[in-house]
C-alpha cells in the first residue's frame, strides 16, 4: 500500500456509529446518507470535508451499531484514512472490509490539530505530522487485512475468486 | 486454551491457537435480518450466484417490522427475493422476533459454535456459550460466499460474578455497572468470560441480557458455561448433539476482575454514553416522556414478568408513554397466555409487535428534542432514538416500569 497524506480532522473518545450516521438514515442510500455525516458532532463537517482528508481519533472510535453504512460514508465523502488510539472492532472490520485504511496508533491523540497534514506509511506502520514532523508508531495491519485494502475491499476479493462458485 | 482459543482452533482446523494470531475460521451459523437486503445487493454485485451452506442461515426481519416508510418495504422485499435465490429455508420473515432472540429460543445457536451475524448484538449468543460476533454486510457475503471468515485469536479476561444479587437488582444492573466501572473498552477486542456462583445462580435469560451488552464494553466474543439451565434450555429446542462449554482454570497472565454483587444497587446509564453509570440513589428527581421495557436485551418473559409484577393495580403517569415490545412471537403469546399483556395494557402500556422497535431510532416511539426515555434498551447514544436534543437513560426492567409509574426515574426499591 502506498503512502496516505490528507488534511485532519481531529475527533475525541467513543465516536459512535449514531454519531456518524443517525438510525433514521440507515434504510437510505449512500447518496443520501452522505449528506448528514457528523450531522451532530461536527455539523460543518460535510460542508468542508474534502477528497483526500483523514481523520484523527481517540479511543473506541466506530463503537455502536455494525452498521456498515458509517465506514462507507466517510469513504463516500471523501476521508482516504482513519487513525485512532484504538477502533471498535466491528468498525474496523467494515472499514478494511469496504477498503478504507484504519490503523491504531497509540498516543495519537494531542499529536495532531485539525487542519495539520498526516502521512501514514503502511509498509513501516509509521504516522508522520508533516505540519510540525512530529512522528509515531502505528500498530502493523495484519496481512490478510493489507490484502483485502489492495483489493479495494472484501467484495472485490471475492470478485477474483470467482465470486466463490468456480 | 480458552474457551475462544477453543473453538477458533477447532473453526480453523488446528490443534492450538495463541492470542493475536490471525486464523481463517469455518461459520456454523449465519445471522441476517433486514441488513440481509444489502447482503444480497453485495453477493449480486460481484456476480456471487449460490451460496455455501444455505442450511446454516437464519433470516428474521426485525428492524422495520411493520415497514414504517415505502423504503422499508422495498427493503424487505429484496430480503424476500434474496432468501428465496439462495434458498434459505430458515427465514421467519416478520413473524419470528427479534433476530437474536429468534436464533437462541428456536435451537439454531448451540454451546462451542461460531456464529457470525449483521448485527453487534450477535454476542448475545454466549449465553449459550457459542462464540458469536457481529459483521458488516459485506463480510457476510465473503462468508456466505465462501462459508469461511478471518479472525484475530482474541485475549480472554475473565469476569468473576460472586455473591447472591438482591432483587431487585438484575444481571442489567450488573452489565451496567461493569461498563461504568470498567469503561466501554474494558473488553475491547477481547473474549470475556462470566463466572461465579452469581453467573450460576441467574436464568439462562439474565444471562442473555449480559452477554447482549458485552459489546458494549467492547468484546468480541461473551461465555457462560454450559451447566444444567443451558441443558434445560436447549432440550426443548433442538436435538442436535454439542460440546458443553466448560472454562479453565485462568492462566497465570488473564485478567480475573472479582466482582462482589451482594452489595450491588440499581443502577443507570446516563446520557449520552453506556458506560457513563450512576447508582439510581445518586440521581436527582429526573422526570421521563417515556418509558421502554423490551429489546433484544431484557424483552424476555422474565423480565415481562418482573415489569408486570411491578406494575400490577398502578397505571403509568399520565405525562409517560410506556411502550412494551416482546422480544420474540414466542414470548409474546406466551405473556398473553400468562394475563402479563393486559396487566400491561389495564396500566395503560402500549403493548408493540415483536421487533427492534425505537431502539435504533427509525420508528414506533422516537423522541422530540427535550423528551427523555428510560429504556431497558442496550445504547443511549446521542440521537440514537430520534431528536439529538434528546435524552436516554439504560436501566432494568424493574426500574424502567418503577419510573414509568411515578414519572420520573426511580429506585424500585421504593415501589
């Protein structure tokens, strides 16, 4: 996997899965859902999240609902990469499953302010603040899961294998 | 081993598995409910035409049960044309429950299987002692697909319930407080086992109730052993042979958290996270707009039992609206047969269909900005049940029915 380098979003502890995306867009399209991201933990954020933008995170970030919808949201609006102090697990199963980058770094709080410019190395498991040089370790993706974000997600892993019917 | 190391190698074909080892795992069982609708948008996507092992899927619709919106219908719809392309036979459409609760009283989870499902609450299974876990929709359809699914060995702590717990605190109380005490994440990634005499001592239902809100601490996997009330439970509802579930004496390096529930109140989880966890003594005079007793952790009849037995000869405060889901069809005939719905209905209760209900926020008693709920539901997130100017507080059974008659939240030990 190549190297990510986005503008940063800075989020606390314990976002939920409510908090990306509310229940009442559950049943909705992407197209749909994507308008109301952090609707009421960051209400600027849709307005002025770009392509290219990562987010920065406390602890249990994605907790809640296995709703996949809120991993692919974020994706839909453009956040190439989430770094968090640590992920709800079934979060992090759906982001790498959709083929969106996470990756546990603890300490990372306090390490970044929004708008600073994070680069994450996957190969050396290594985040960088390019803003100010700061750097830290990540904790390393497991194969299977660099394999599955190389593929652009489960689905297209799937895809070359035949969709699992030879 | 522990009892997750246990059955991942088992799942895996190996001999051994050590935490934090990745293993590709064969499922028992699958678990889908509406999500199932996008389950099969994704299987289509990529061209998937059959399914492994269709004989190990269960579909129950639950969350839009009835449709609230045309959009909900259509969704089911798909469900319906999904389960009828891969030929899933155990698919109860709307007339089975709650997913969860559908999976546990009608004999398709048993002791020492893994189980994956579209839903975080999927953990509710480890009451049984199955290692069960929620998924997204697209890994079920890898799964599905290919009948097998990668897991990361989870470290096993361990939960030590002592004491006799006095009623009417509940094992709600007891998941509560260990959130509050612990944090969300005291699990995090990790399998957690419940022991103790207070572990023996409760029903197979109370047991439900902590192992559905394990995820709420953040775990991946929850276990009860397998003893003479799992026996009980599981006879009446399969025949099919399992590997009871015993535990371990704890390795020198697990994490054991002694837990005394002898002395343990009634306790609340207060807005807007899980573990944010106050004794009910502690609060101050908090009036309630509503008052939710069911879910897929306490709609069980035990705990309808205990909302009756709590409001029996009262009504519920005129500025409350007191709404009660049973959790399955089974359960909810079984309340009507027992006279425990028209307790219900003479106190002035609305009596909903089987199903998730409010408690995701899409329908059947959302709330205005301002209102606050008391629920015997799993999450208080923020605008989890409708408006974000909202307030939801957790509690059991017997405090959500106690506050729904004095109109605001109450120990019920003062009932």
């Amino acid at each position: 996997m190549d190297v990510i380098e986005g503008r940063v979003w800075v989020f606390g502890d314990n976002v939920d899965t409510d908090a990306i995306v509310a229940g009442e867009y559950l049943d909705a399209p992407i197209e749909e859902t994507i308008k109301h991201v952090f609707a009421s933990l960051k209400p600027d954020f849709v307005n002025e999240v770009r392509q290219g933008d990562v987010i920065v995170a406390g602890k249990n970030f994605g907790c809640g609902s296995s709703r996949e919808n809120a991993p692919a949201s974020l994706k839909a609006v453009g956040i190439k990469c989430i770094i968090a102090e640590s992920f709800a697990r079934i979060f992090f199963r759906n982001a790498i499953a959709i083929g969106l980058p996470v990756i546990s770094a603890l300490g990372v709080p306090g390490r970044f302010q929004e708008g600073d410019t994070a680069s994450i190395d996957f190969s050396r498991s290594m985040i960088v603040n390019v803003t100010d040089g700061d750097s830290l370790h990540a904790e390393p993706l497991a194969d299977e899961m660099i394999e599955i974000l190389d593929s652009g997600g489960i689905l297209e892993v799937l895809r070359r294998h035949g969709g699992g019917n030879q | 081993m522990t009892t997750a190391e246990k059955i991942l190698a088992r799942a895996s074909g190996r001999d051994i598995v050590r935490p934090g080892e990745y293993v590709t795992a064969e499922i028992d069982k699958f678990m889908s409910h509406d999500a199932f609708a996008a389950v099969h948008m994704s299987l289509a996507s990529v061209g998937v035409q059959k399914i492994c092992n269709p004989e190990r899927v269960v579909v129950a619709l639950d969350h839009y049960v009835p449709p609230p919106t045309q959009r909900a219908a259509s969704i089911h719809q798909l469900v319906r044309d999904g389960v009828r392309k891969y030929g899933i036979t155990n698919f109860y459409a709307e007339r089975g429950g709650i997913a969860h609760q559908v999976m546990m009283e009608k004999g398709h989870v048993l002791p020492g299987q893994l189980v994956v499902g579209t839903d975080s609450h999927t953990c509710t299974y480890g009451a049984l002692g199955a290692a069960s876990c929620g998924i997204g929709f697209s890994e079920m359809a890898y799964a599905l697909a290919t009948g097998k699914l990668w897991f990361r060995v989870p470290q096993t702590i361990r939960f030590e319930l002592n004491g006799e717990l006095p009623f009417p605190v509940s094992s709600k109380d007891i998941i509560l407080k260990i959130a509050g005490d612990y944090s969300a994440e005291a699990a995090q990634y990790k399998a957690v086992e419940f022991s103790g005499r207070a572990s023996r001592d409760m029903s197979v239902e109370s047991r439900m109730t902590i192992s559905n809100m394990a995820v709420e601490i953040g775990a991946k996997f929850c276990f009860f052993e397998t003893d003479d009330k799992t026996q009980a439970y599981l006879s009446n509802r399969t025949h099919e042979p399992y590997q009871e579930i015993h535990f371990e004496e704890p390795s020198e390096n697990m994490e054991v958290y002694h837990i005394d529930v002898s002395e343990m109140e009634p306790v609340v989880a207060i807005p807007h996270c899980v573990d944010n966890v106050k004794q009910i003594s502690q609060l101050e005079r908090l009036e309630i707009h509503q008052a939710i007793l069911g879910s897929c952790t306490n709609g069980r009849l035990e705990d309808l039992r205990i909302g009756a037995e709590f409001i029996k000869g009262k009504t519920v405060h005129p500025n409350v609206r007191l709404l009660v889901i049973p959790a399955s069809w089974e359960i909810y005939r079984q309340a009507m047969d027992e006279g425990l719905l028209s307790i219900f209905l003479e106190a002035g209760g609305i009596i909903l269909n089987p199903s998730c209900g409010p408690c995701f926020g899409a329908h059947m008693g959302l709330l205005a900005p301002g209102e606050r709920c008391i629920s015997s539901t799993n999450r208080n997130f923020k605008g989890r049940m409708g408006s974000d100017q909202a307030e939801v507080f957790l509690a059991s059974p017997a405090t959500v029915i106690t506050s729904a008659v004095h109109g605001y939240i109450t120990d019920p030990r003062e009932s």
